[in-house]
C-alpha cells in the first residue's frame, strides 16, 4: 500500500513533467506551515488547459491513479473540483481549477518548498489562513491558529488584513491574531 507522501509524490512528479502550474493546499500547507495533521486527500489546485487534459490522465493512470478525461474536463467547466483515486492506496487528490480572482492571486503568491524530500510548491501561508478563514469550520479555524502560531513575525500581516476584510472574515482574523 503506498504512503502518503508517496502519492504527494507521485502527483507533483506528474504535473512537474508536464510543466503545469499547480499549488498544493489544504492539509498539505497546513502541515508544512502549521501543526501537521492526517488526511485522506491532498488537495491542489492547478491551470490545467483543455487540451492537456488526456496526456495529463494518461500520465496519472501511468502512475497510480484513477481519473477519467470526462471527469476532469466536466469539473473543470463546471468550475469544481474532480477527484483522482489511488488505485495503490485509500488515499485520492482533490483537485480544482483556477476560478476566482483570489485563487489566481494565491497561485500568483505561491511558494517553492523542499518537503517529504521533493521541490513542490505550496500556497503560501497567508493565503492558507484566508482559505480557512472563508471556509470557517472549527478544524480550518483550528487549522489558520497553527499556522499564525508557527509563522508568527514571517507572516505579511499586511496582506492577510487587506484581504480579510475584502473576503469579510476580518473579524475572525482579528480574534484568531490576538
């Protein structure tokens, strides 16, 4: 059965050949910048053109994993996300397409990190707190304070205040700071 960070790898080996922007969020940045926890999935976002899409399915199922181009194509129209399954493991990648003006400036902000022993990019840490912040469930509220804990002086508070306000989450923000 392969581990978890076997498939991260597996995944960011595919979209680096295939020189497709991607950033990887959700429990994988909030491991690296915050207090690692568990997870059933690795979440991504990618810029991923239509045309791409058969030879980017062909080099998953080459790996591992399991996606159709139907699948990928539809939510990525339908502006959504679509899920490749681990044929080697429980374990999947939950994947989005680049929708909002937040998510091309996430992408635009991402980071180049060294973790699990491969270069991958991440988002970056403000905006893994703000995607938590908007998504407001008791583990993303739990998740953004790990992440303002560890980060702490190195965040762009800045930044993360600016664009708080703006995703109406300013409040939060201010609490989960204090």
């Amino acid at each position: 059965m392969r581990r978890f960070d076997e498939v991260i790898k597996a995944a960011v080996s595919v979209l680096e050949k295939e020189k497709i922007q991607y950033m990887l969020v959700g429990a994988v940045a909030v491991s690296f910048y915050g207090v690692p926890r568990t997870s059933e999935d690795v979440d991504l976002v990618v810029v991923l053109p239509p045309e791409s899409i058969p030879r980017f399915v062909k080099l998953l199922s080459d790996k591992g994993f399991s996606v159709s181009d139907g699948d990928v194509l539809g939510a990525l129209r339908e502006k959504s996300h679509f899920t490749v399954f681990d044929r080697e493991s429980l374990f999947r990648l939950d994947v989005k397409g680049v929708y909002t003006k937040f998510d091309e400036s996430s992408l635009s902000r991402r980071k180049r990190v060294k973790a699990l022993g491969v270069q991958m990019w991440l988002c970056s840490p403000e905006d893994c707190i703000l995607s938590k912040l908007e998504y407001g469930s008791p583990k993303d509220l739990s998740d953004a304070q790990s992440i303002i804990q560890r980060q702490g002086a190195r965040l762009d508070k800045r930044y993360l205040t600016k664009e708080a306000r703006i995703m109406g989450v300013a409040s939060v923000l201010r609490r989960l700071m204090a």
